[in-house]
C-alpha cells in the first residue's frame, strides 16, 4: 500500500468519523514550513533555505535603517526585565539584566560609531554587530512567522510518531524532535531553540528533554559549516566534513544524554503546563501517527491568531537575546584577545590533543577551548596550518562543542528550560573532549596524518 493511498484513506475516515474539518491545513502549511525551512534554493548565486534569502531580502530592503531597527529591539530588550519585575526572580536574571545595559552601551557605541578603538577591530564589535545581532533579530521574529505552520498544526506529531523508535532509544527525547534537530541544522540554532522553548512550556517536552534538546541539536547551520570549511581551506573536503560533523554532533549527543548534568536534570514539565506525553507505539505506526497530527490538526488555533502569537514570541525572544549576545560576546571575545584565560582552559584538553598525535597539540587544545567564546574563533586559531588533519578536526569541534557565549548561552537562558550555566559549561567541555576523542581517528583515515 502507498503513502499516498494510505494518507487518502485516512483522510476520508477522519471525515467520516467526524474529525478535524480543514484538513488540508495539515498538508498546504506543513509544506509551506518545510519549504521555508528545509529546502536550499539557489537564488542570486546564493543556495539557503527561503527563509535565509527572505530575511536577507528585508534586511537588505531596510538598508541602513536595519541598524537602528535593531538597536531599538536592545533597548526594549534592556527595558523589558525592569518594567516587568522579572530581573528580581533570581541572581542569575539580575546578573542578566545588568549585563543587558552594558549590551546597550555596547550597541549604542557600535550604531553611532563612538568608543576605544579596539571595539571597531573587524573581529570584534563589527563582527558581534553585523554577523550574530542583526542575523538573530531578524530571523528569530521572522523565522517565527514560520513556525506556526511547521510545529502548530500536525506536522511534529506526525513525524514523531514515524521517527519514535529511533529518538526515544538513541537520544532520550521524544520522535517530535527531530524536527528540532534538522531545523537548527539547516536553519538556526536561535528557531530550533525557540521551537524547543515553546514544545517546553506547552508541556510537550520535559525539562530534561529540552536541556538534551538545546544542548545536543542546537547545533550551527549548514551556511555556517561552509564559512568554517572556507576559512579553514578545506572546501576540498566538504562532503566528508559534512558528513563528519554531522555524525559526530549526534553521536556526542547520544553519549552525552546519559551522563551527568544532562541525565540528573528532572524529567518534569513545566509547571504551569497541561502535560502532552508522546505515546509509545508498537503497532500500526503510520495510522496512530496521523491520528496523532489529526488530533493536535483538531486543537489548532487560526492562522492569523497562530501567526501573531508566534511573532510576539519571537520578538520577545529576540529582545532577549540581542542586549546578552553584545555584552556576554564581547566579553569573551576580550577575554581571548587581551588575557591568557583560553590558553590555561587549553590545558584541559592537552591531555587529548597529545594522546591522540594531533600536529601541535597545545595549539589544537587552545582552538578547542576558545570555542566556548565564540564558535568560529576555533577555525581562525588553526587557520593556515599546514595540517589537513588538524584543520578537518577543529572544523569539527566548532560545529559539535554546540555551546557558546557569543550568542547561544544567552539563547538558552532567556528560555524558560531548566538548565544553569555550570550545566552549560560542563556540558561544553564534555562535548569538546568526545569530539576529540571520536573525530581525530576518523581524521586520519580520510586525510591521513
């Protein structure tokens, strides 16, 4: 029997027993989603999903205005946690919310091109500025817009049901997040995260689910994967490297999920939430996996309702996130540059890098720790070396450590997910060492020593 035949029968039972009217929104939104998210198209010599060329249209159509645009979402953002009380829920918010106003001070200096002149080198405030602030604050509200047809109107409940007996057993959470995973993979780590922050307080999620969530798939896009391979002189080698990173990622994941922090973060739902347990299935999948989709199809608000609740998420995700990414970036990045901190946090990792015959071991074992700066800082510590080994597996350890200051720390804590920052970088370091571990070996066998 078809999937076709087998999707059109189903169809006229749910008419017949009275299920959800409009099914077609099952099929004309999903698709919708998938193409804008999951599907590269070349468009002016430039191959990414719809969405990235439709973010990038509008950015390029704000032209200079996008700066300004931008740096009001930093200061609505700096204001948000002081008008609504939320900087006094924890040490940890406070630390946030004053931390959001040198983010401001850092945006305002930035915008109107005032300030040392070490904040305009290209890889530092420009860099923070033009290649995370203003991507995130246009995709994350944007990207939104999408969302709503991709997780609220069957889609996750289908695909999770089909994928269950892979996720459930490999990587601890439910099959519905998958579509997590390849969405920050082809996508953005900031749409995957803002998936997973909402499937959390729907009480689709656990608490521990969305930790192994956003911490394991959270992982960088595919754009990101070619800078790194360009700026590491290994475009030579991108199908393995793609291959490469993307088998190591998950495999650090599945490793990762059964040792602590990940595996002693509670297994609750969030506390306001009406639980929503992915039943296990053991027969007729397809069928229960419809089911599924119909049944959340049935729940599903309008569109237009949909769309406007997605989009005030998003933007308040992004006010969130832009004001942390300016000062907890720059921070790092001023670590790296003006102190010798990522060369001690090296030391960590020498043990590694030396046992494992990488060229350059404490050179190797620097590049893997100042990753927890930023991502790409990794590729630029190696760039150059005459060894492909050791640049195939830095170019790897910057897309599998996943964690980082620069922008994804301050992702996940503006989320409701229960997850600290000794978590975080414990979870980092654990990540770079099965990274190492798992990736130089296989290295050597596609480039050799």
């Amino acid at each position: 029997m078809s999937n076709d035949g087998a999707i059109g029968r189903l169809v006229e039972r749910e008419r017949e027993d009275g299920g959800p009217r409009g099914v077609w929104r099952f099929f004309v939104y999903s698709l919708i989603g998938i193409f804008m998210f999951f599907i590269p198209v070349n468009i002016g010599g430039k191959e990414t999903i719809p969405l990235d060329h439709l973010v990038g249209w509008i950015t390029g159509l704000l032209g200079p205005a996008v700066k300004y645009l931008i740096l009001g979402v930093i200061l609505a953002g700096t204001i948000y946690p002081f008008a609504t009380g939320r900087w006094k829920e924890s040490r940890l918010k406070t630390l946030f919310a004053f931390l959001n106003v040198l983010g401001l001070a850092t945006g305002i200096a930035l915008v109107f091109n005032v300030g040392p002149a070490w904040l305009f080198d290209p890889d530092m405030g420009p860099f923070l500025f033009n290649k995370l602030v203003i991507p995130v604050g246009m995709i994350v509200p944007i990207g939104a817009v999408f969302l709503a047809l991709l997780v609220g109107y069957g889609l996750m409940e289908f695909v999770g049901v089909l994928v269950q007996p892979v996720m459930r057993p490999v990587w601890r959470t439910p099959g519905r997040s998958a579509i997590d995973a390849v969405a920050s993979f082809v996508g953005s780590y900031s749409l995957g995260l803002l998936i997973t922050d909402r499937m959390y307080q729907a009480g689709r999620y656990t608490g521990r689910e969305a930790a192994i969530i956003a911490t394991g798939f959270s992982t960088v896009s595919v754009t990101f994967m070619v800078i790194v391979a360009k700026t590491l002189d290994i475009m030579h080698l991108w199908l393995p490297y793609f291959f490469l990173a993307f088998g190591v990622t998950f495999l650090v994941t599945a490793i990762a999920v059964r040792i602590p922090p990940l595996s002693r973060i509670p297994d609750e739902y969030f506390p306001v939430s009406t639980p929503q347990p992915e039943a296990k299935v053991t027969s007729r999948r397809f069928a229960t996996a419809w089911k599924e989709a119909m049944g959340m199809l049935g729940n599903a608000p309008k569109l237009g309702a949909n769309v406007r609740e997605n989009f005030k998420d998003g933007l308040l995700m992004a006010m969130a996130i832009l004001p942390s990414i300016l000062s907890v970036g720059l921070i790092g990045l001023v670590l790296a540059r003006f102190t010798p901190l990522f060369d001690w946090l090296g030391y960590l990792f020498l043990p590694i890098t030396w046992a494992l015959g990488l060229p350059d071991p404490l050179l190797a074992a620097k590049a893997s720790s100042v990753g927890i700066a930023e991502m790409f800082l990794p590729a630029t510590i190696v760039a150059g070396h005459e060894s492909d080994a050791l640049r195939l597996v830095i170019a790897v350890v910057c897309v599998s450590a996943i964690i980082f200051f620069s922008a994804l720390v301050p992702c996940i804590l503006a989320t409701r997910i229960p997850i600290k920052v000794w978590h975080l970088l414990v979870i980092w370091a654990q990540r770079v060492a099965l990274t190492l571990l798992i990736t130089t070996p296989l290295a050597y066998l596609i480039v050799g020593r």
